[in-house]
C-alpha cells in the first residue's frame, strides 16, 4: 500500500476512546500516510465506536454508511466496544473490511494496511474473559489538552452496564511507563494532562500499585502544569485522594463523579456500591478541604423501576448536594446485562420529561456554582479556538471564561477577574465573560 495514501478518522463515545483514536492516528502517520481533511476523499476510514446506548451503535451505523457513501473506494476499519460486542452485525454493513475487538485494536495499523483492496471483511474478535491485552495510549493534536490512559475495564459489573463485557476486566500498565508517556506528553507543549479510564480510581490491579502513587508520579513531570481526574467512582475518592489534591499545585479543583441515582432503592438494582449518604459523606469530604471545587455528576433516569417517588428522590438529592454540573442519560437498554429483563420499564415519554426536569436544574444549578465566583481572581488555560472575536479557556475549577483573543495567550496560563455571567445559548454550558 502507498504511503500516500489518505486516512481519516471517527471517534463515538468516550475521553478514553478519544486518546485511543489519537495514538492509531499517530502510528498511521508515523508510517508515512497523511491524515484527511475536512472534506477529503479518504482511501481509509478508521472509525472507534462506542456502545454504551442502543443510541451510540445506530450512530456508529450511520456514520459508517456515510463514510461509505462519501469515499465509496476506501477500506473502512471499525474498532471499539460496538465492534467488540456485535462484530458480526457491523461486518454485515456492505463496504466494511475490517472489524476488530477491543484485544486487537493495536494491531488496527498493521492489519488494515496489510488489505491490498476491498474484499471479504476481517474479523478480529474475542470473548470478554479474553479481552486481557492493555493498549497503551494518549492524544495529541488539542494544543492544551492531552487524554492519557491509565486504565481499562471494570470488575464492578453494575446491572446495566456492557463495559465489562467491551473492555474486560480492570487492568494497567505501571507508574513508571504511565511517567514515560506524561513527559512524552509535556515534550508536545501541551500543559494539561486529563486522566482517563474505564474505571479509573481502580487503577494498580495488574501491577500491585495504587492510584495514589500514580497521583504523585505524575504530579513530578516537568512541563505539565496541570491535572485533572477525568472520572472517578464515589467508593474509590479517598481521603487520601482528597487531601493530596487539596495540597497539590498541579491537580485542579475539579471532580466528575457518577451517581447513577439519588434513590437507595434504585441504587441497589444498579449494583452500584454505595448508598446516597456515603456519597454525600464523599461530597462533603472534598468540599471539606476543597471548597471552591467543581463537582461533575452523572446520572441516569428511567432505569426500571424508577417511579415519580424515586425521581423526585434524585432531583431532591441533587438539589441538596449541588453539583456545579449534570450528566443526564436516559437509561438504555443492553443486551445481555440483567437490568433488560427487570420489571417497571419507564415509558420513553417520561424519560424524556426526566431528563427535561434534571437539564433544568442543571442550568440553575451550574448559574448558581459560577454566580458565587464572580468578582474572583482565578487562573485559565486558554485555547485555540476563536468565535466572535473573543478566545476561551477554563479555570483551575472548570469555570468555563472568555477574553479578547490574543494569538499570544494561546496555551498560557492567563489571571483572570470573573466579571459577570455569559451567555452562549446552552442552558447547562453558560460562561464567564472576564477581563485581563
């Protein structure tokens, strides 16, 4: 195949998916092929899928069709957690060539540039007890930002959830090499590292170490200016965690927990691992030590069983815990996860309204988070991006600000003073306008 060749590629879901994508993309590049832009004819088509929702697999459907339809002689290779768990069903799709599991997705480079041409479609799959190899990676490209992966899997087995069927159980590559890949990181110029995994706190099962000393490995790179823990389980926030963020110069005021529910009763159907007065105990902990952080929630509504008692349990949960932000899902069904054969499904309609009811509160509560910091001095990465003539960034506490744009304040640390609240039409997304 020549080196010429162009290469595009698609990335559905997650932090995580985003820095797997990121790392194939290199390997592609570094192998002297060039990556498409917006509007090229692509002779390869590399897409990462996402299976979290029946929702994510028809996107993944869709995207592939028109893929097809936009760069009919192209060799489309289809990798990530729909093509883990339903190979055969995307290998059916007319035009796909390559269809390859999670286990298998570092050999994505190698096996897709190995087809000559379109033929029978290739599949590389195995089942979840088997899905044991850990492929290392993290993005480039985000002047600022880098995703870096730490972890994959999950033991927990919530009663919902496919991951552990997609990624297979909790696993890591050490300290020392997660070290590595940080200062490779730094070496871009990037100055903010989020960590990622599938059940990130967990990290360490394979290499007998902790996320605390991972923490703190990490916290030595020189370069990278900042941290955050892209999501981590209430049961896995230790005190440890909590005070060593508190002390650190590097790792920010900012969280993203799940919570699922704020109803006990629907927790323990989930099969989470604890109860809404331990994650307030969590909550409190934090802000105990932290108090101008920023606490990201999700949360599902519609789960079976979740009548209007057990919703305006949530709503009243999270009304009282105040969360700077929600994540609002609906609850999908999975195949093969216990949760599809329980009783008291909730009709699509009231899962809309659920949703409706929550990205409300969303809005009054994210105002009310940022109101508080207004007349505050704080610090923001600024990027890249440009609209309207202004530029923006995010404080230390994930306090979204905009300024003038200064081609020269790119990737700088900039102090700010919150001026007033902004404006930018998403009810749950709403920014501060700031002066230097």
């Amino acid at each position: 195949m020549s080196d010429s060749k162009i290469v595009s590629f698609h990335t559905l879901g997650c932090k995580l998916n985003f820095s797997e994508t990121s790392t194939i993309a290199r390997q592609f590049e570094n192998g002297g092929f060039i990556r498409a832009s917006k509007g090229d004819i692509s002779d390869i088509c590399v897409i990462n899928s996402c299976s979290v929702t029946d929702n994510a697999d028809k996107k993944c459907r869709n995207l592939i069709r028109k893929l097809i339809k936009q760069s009919p002689n192209a060799l489309i290779a289809v990798t990530g957690c729909y093509a883990q768990l339903k190979p055969q069903e995307i290998a059916n799709i007319e035009g796909v060539d390559l269809v390859i599991g999670n286990n298998n997705k570092g050999e994505l480079f190698e096996k897709i540039t190995s087809l000559s041409q379109k033929g029978e479609t290739a599949i590389y799959s195995c089942d979840s007890d088997q899905l044991t190899n850990f492929f290392a990676s993290f993005s480039t490209g985000d002047r600022t930002r880098a995703f870096l992966k730490v972890q994959d899997g999950c033991n927990y087995k919530c009663s919902y959830c496919t991951i552990p069927y997609a990624r297979g159980a909790s696993r890591n590559i050490s300290i020392a090499e997660l070290v590595a890949e940080a200062n490779q990181i730094a070496q871009t110029g990037q100055k903010e590292i989020v960590i990622t995994g599938i059940n990130t706190g967990d990290f360490g099962r394979t290499t007998n170490e902790n996320f605390i000393d991972l923490l703190k490995g990490l916290e030595s790179v020189e370069g990278i200016e900042r941290f955050r823990i892209s999501s981590i389980e209430p049961n896995l926030l230790t005190d440890e965690i909590i005070e060593f963020t508190s002390k650190s110069d590097k790792f920010q005021p900012h969280f993203h927990i799940p919570i699922q529910s704020g109803s006990d009763k629907i927790l323990g159907l989930m099969r989470r691992r604890y109860t809404t007065a331990s994650f307030e105990e969590r909550i409190n902990a934090v802000r105990g030590s932290i108090p101008n952080v920023f606490f990201g929630i999700d949360v599902i509504v519609g789960f079976p069983g979740e009548s209007d008692v057990e919703f305006n349990e949530t709503y009243n949960f999270l009304k009282k815990i105040k969360p700077a932000y929600l994540h609002v899902f609906p609850y999908s069904e999975r195949p093969g996860t216990p949760a599809i054969d329980f009783e008291g499904k909730v009709s699509p309609q009231d899962s809309a309204k659920r949703v409706h009811k929550l990205t409300e509160l969303c809005a009054e509560l994210h105002e009310e988070f940022v109101s508080k910091h207004i007349g505050i001095e704080a610090v923001a990465l600024m990027e890249s991006g440009r609209k309207d003539g202004m530029m923006f960034g995010y404080t230390e506490n994930y306090i979204k600000v905009s300024i003038p744009f200064n081609k020269e304040l790119v990737n700088k640390l900039v102090k700010v003073k919150v001026e007033s609240l902004g404006d930018n039409g998403d009810m749950c997304s709403s920014f501060i306008c700031i002066a230097q």
